[in-house]
C-alpha cells in the first residue's frame, strides 16, 4: 500500500471541504445537506474530501435496509449517504479505499447509531463505482440516467423536483446511476438485490475517469 498507510482523516469544517470539492471534484459543485465531512491529509496538507450527510429523499431509501427497528424516526438516524468524494492527484495508489476505510471506522467509534452507508456513482459523467467495490461496498441498481441534464447554455444539472433551472431546451445525458450500500452493523440485512459486479458490463454501464470503459477492458 506504500505511502497510502502515511495518510491521515480527520473531521475538518464544512467551509474547507465545500472550497476542496468545488475545486476538485468533477462537478465543481457541493451537497449542501452533508453535515459530516473528512478531510485527507499526507505531508501536512488536504489531498482528499469524503463529505457525508443524509440523502436528498431519504424517506424512499431507508427501507433498503433492515436494521431492526420499525420506529420511522429513529430509522432516520441511522444511516448516512457519502454524497460527495474529491481527492487530488497527490495521493498514492489505493488512497481512496483506504480514506474510506479510516472514515467508516471513525463512525463506527464515534456515532455507532449509524448501522449503514448509502452511495452513488455518476456512471453517466465520472465512473461506475471502482472505489466503493474495492471498499466492501455492495451494488444493490444499475439505473438508467433520468437526472443529469445539459441545459441550453451548456451548463450540467441535476434535476429534482426543488430544482431552480430552467430546463427548457435541455438535454438528458446519456449514462447511468449505481446505486451502492455498505453494512457497518453486519446484523443488518439489505432488503433489496444484491446485484454481481458483472451486470455492469452486461448493461453497459462500465465508466472510468469519465470514459466508457467495461469492467472486462480494464482488467486486460
């Protein structure tokens, strides 16, 4: 793992990682409902952001899950979705896993309420998920892109239903959405599909660092 071992996670304030995300992540843009946010250092400096915070329609997400309990607001508290992770190129090889890794067991230590992880990956601009499979991270939906669109001066939104733009003219990009989930209470049990990582060539959702790339080409 070689340097990646050197680097530390920490919590650090929202207005830091929102300045790193908007710098380095791909889509220049924040989640302005994370509220937990890590920061990655190596050599004294923020190399990564892995921001945390509760999904934008969480009512339809948390039963996902089964965690045991029936109580729909403490089934609220009991779970987070990584909505935003930026890393520059400083960092070594398998950082992002190990970065992930770290913050998972720092949860667990200190909010041991929270019994599981939501994440996306935006297979139709960035990738189809690398990092959270080398994380344990379980594919649970391979979805067709409905939300990313291009509008008419070019820029990319996501479109929900609190959205402000104007989406006259645009355009829906061509892609796809995986849905990931991680058990850090492994009593709990995912109601939904365990989907093997070979459906994602097999629906042609493969996409690396902004590419269309299968699974398949990459391990050749």
């Amino acid at each position: 793992m070689g340097r990646a071992k050197e680097i530390i996670v920490k919590v650090i304030p929202s207005k830091i990682a929102n300045e790193f995300v908007k710098k380095n992540h791909y889509s220049g843009k924040v989640v302005n409902m994370s509220t937990l946010h890590f920061g990655c250092f190596l050599d004294n400096k923020l190399h990564g952001v892995m921001s945390y915070g509760p999904p934008m329609d969480k009512r339809n997400v948390l039963d996902l899950v089964n965690t045991g309990l029936t109580d729909l607001n403490k089934k609220w508290n009991e779970m987070l979705e990584l909505n935003r992770m930026a890393f520059d190129d400083y960092l070594p090889k398998y950082s992002e896993s190990r970065c992930i890794a770290i913050s998972i067991k720092l949860l667990k230590k200190n909010a041991p309420q929270i019994k599981w992880i939501l994440s996306y990956s935006d297979a139709t601009q960035c990738g189809d998920g690398t990092i959270y499979r080398a994380s344990g991270f379980k594919l649970t939906q391979i979805n067709k892109n409905s939300t990313i669109y291009k509008l008419s001066n070019g820029d990319i939104v996501a479109k929900r239903g609190d959205s402000n733009y104007n989406f006259k003219d645009s355009e829906a990009l061509k892609g796809f959405q995986n849905r990931y989930i991680y058990l850090i209470d492994k009593n709990c049990k995912i109601n939904v599909e365990i989907l093997p990582f070979s459906e994602i060539d097999k629906k042609g959702a493969g996409m690396y660092k902004g590419k269309k790339i299968a699974l398949s080409e990459r391990k050749s």
